[in-house]
C-alpha cells in the first residue's frame, strides 16, 4: 500500500509540472585543442558531430590546416607551399580552405580524405574556400582575369562565378545546404554590404545604420549573421531572418562581431566587454552572454572570440592561455537533463525514500 501511495504521488507532481518548455542556460565543457606543435591555433569551423577545423602553427613557424576528430590535431598539409587554412567542415568531414603551392600562390580545396584537392582559380591568381554545404558545394572567393576578386560556387567541375553583384569585388564566406550563399559585396564608393545569394538572385541585407556590413555565416534556413556598423559608427553583431538587420547588441562594450549560427537560431562571435577586451559570446533567445561564464569546470583559456557553433550547441573558437598564446577550442554542451524531467525525478526519489522510512 505505502508503495502504491508514493506512485500516486510522483504521478500527482507530474501533472502539476508545466508542459510548456523551460529553457536553461546552457553549460560547457572546455578543450583545449592544443596545436601542431607551434604555439598558436585557430579553430574556424565544426560540424554537427564535434569535428572541427582550422589552423595551426607548426614545429617550423609555418600555419597548416589542421582537423580535430577528438584525438591529437591532424595536419592536413599543403600542395607544397610552405601555409595553409581550414575554414569548414560538413557532416560528411569534407574540409574546405586553401593552402600555398610551391609557388606561394593560395588556391582553395577540399579535402576528403586523401590529398588535397586544388578547386582551381576564376582566371586569376588566387582563391580561398570558406564555406561548405553537406552535398559538398563550396563557397568562395577568387581573383578573376581582370584582377577583380569574384565569389564563386564549386559544385564538382569548374568554380561557377557569382560576379560581384553590381560591386567592385564580392566575397562568398559560407553557404547552406540549400545552396544559398551569404558574403559581401565591395562597392567602388569604397563601401561594402553583406549579402544572400539564392537561387540566382541577391539580395543586398543593408546595415545597421552605418555604412558598411559583412556577412560571416549562415544557418539551414537562410538567417545570416555577421557585423554593420551602427549610426555611431562602431561595428556590431548582427542577425537576418528576412527582414531588417537584428542589431545583437555587445557584452557592455563597444563592439560585437558575429561568426556563425546553427538551426536553432543561436549565434556566436565576439564582442567588447565594459573594459573593452574581447570575449567569445554566444547570443541565444535574445540575450548575449559571456562564454567564459558558462563554463561548468576549470580552464587556463581565456575565451577571446568563438567562430562556430553546431546544432547540438557545440562551439568553437579560440582563446588566450596562461602564457598568453592563442589556441583552438572546442566547448561541449553539457547534458541537462529537462526541467520537467528532473522535477519528476526528485519527486520519484522523495516519494521512494518516504516509502522507505516508513517500511523502517
């Protein structure tokens, strides 16, 4: 009977607690991704199973692309040039970035698992990649015939150019997995915009009231974050989801840059605190908060600006350790158990242990 009777109690909390979601603050984990045996790194991308990408200073003072797969970073090298970047990784683990030929040249590729692949160039010079989609299209940018940089979209044969938009100069920085491209655009009056490219068109995503914007990142549905400048004239983060430009505000000071965004709408970067030194922050339901206070254990890094986030709520970036050298991180949400869940929990257990004390 007195087990019946505690039953009957957690079943009587349950049906008190709200149904409507209850959201926390999320906490992480930190690593410290550590380096290629140099003493800086830099994490610029991750995928939805906790991949992430970047690049590193080498035993020899040269930067290589490097991939992060939860063991030691692997260097994935150069076309024979002496640096090299990852800027983006897919579900799939395909990379993108660029690297140096023998030459010093940069041209963009994609990795897959062997060597590197050389995308080729739009005529001229150069090229980076610094976006990738799950179907493995890139996004980026590369030097033309006349000189001008142009971004471009890679889907298997030559890089298809996207021209400059009515601009001087365009730059692709990320596309989705519906082939929508976000970047910017440099116009001759020696301003810049940041931009959606879909479906052959663009759309030009104005400011904040300043005059310049650049776009960083992009999100499954189409929402683009990067930074404008404001009316005052200070750089500040900013969220397009297909109206005007969401300003994200700062962690207190002056400036805010966003880097990227997952499905779920939350966005990454950095941004000034009260002193005006820079911290990563994570901006999630309206709010911006300080990634060094959501940390649930000790770390030497000081969390100085997070460049990706996945749809999890993993976050990468990069920050200052104790010696004041900068190296890649990877933050791992913490698993929280639901509100709701854990009420019911604690209910079950004190309803358990009444039964007991009555038994004794």
């Amino acid at each position: 009977m007195g087990l019946r009777i505690a039953l009957v109690c957690v079943l009587a909390v349950a049906l008190l607690l709200p149904t409507s979601p209850t959201f926390a603050i999320p906490m992480y984990s930190v690593i410290d991704l550590g380096t290629l045996g140099g003493s800086s790194s830099y994490a610029k991308g991750i995928n939805d199973g906790g991949q992430v990408v970047g690049y590193s200073e080498d035993a020899s003072g040269n930067s290589h692309a490097f991939l992060y797969s939860g063991g030691p970073l692997a260097d994935l090298g150069t076309f024979g040039g002496n640096d090299s970047g990852a800027a983006a990784i897919n579900a799939g683990g395909q990379v993108a970035g660029y690297s140096q030929a023998a030459g010093g040249l940069a041209h963009a590729f994609l990795y897959s698992g062997g060597p590197l692949a050389d995308l080729g160039t739009l005529g001229g010079a150069y090229s980076y990649a610094t976006g990738i989609n799950d179907g493995g299209q890139v996004a980026g940018y590369s030097q033309a015939a006349d000189g001008s940089s142009h971004a471009f979209l890679y889907s298997g044969g030559p890089l298809a150019d996207l021209g400059t938009f009515g601009g001087s100069n365009s730059y692709a920085t990320g596309i989705n997995d519906g082939g929508q491209v976000a970047g910017y655009v440099w116009y001759s009056s020696g301003y810049e915009h940041a931009f959606l490219y879909s479906g052959g068109t663009v759309n030009d995503l104005g400011t904040l009231g300043g005059p310049d914007s650049s776009a960083w990142g992009i999100s499954g549905s189409g929402q683009v974050v990067g930074f404008s400048t404001t009316s005052d004239g200070y750089d500040h983060a900013f969220l397009y989801a297909g109206g005007p430009l969401t300003d994200l505000g700062t962690l207190g000071g002056n400036v805010s840059r966003a880097s990227g965004i997952n499905g779920t709408g939350q966005v990454v970067g950095a941004a000034e605190d009260p002193s005006h030194a820079l911290h990563a922050f994570l901006w999630d339901g309206g709010t911006m908060y300080d990634l060094n206070g959501l940390l649930s254990g000790s770390t030497s890094l000081t969390l100085r600006g997070a460049t990706g986030i996945n749809d999890r709520g993993d976050v990468c970036g990069f920050g200052l350790d104790a010696e004041g050298a900068t190296h890649a991180f990877l933050l791992k949400r913490d698993e929280i158990p639901e509100p709701g869940s854990m009420a019911l929990m604690v209910a079950g257990l004190a309803a358990l242990a009444l039964w007991r004390r009555r038994r004794s």
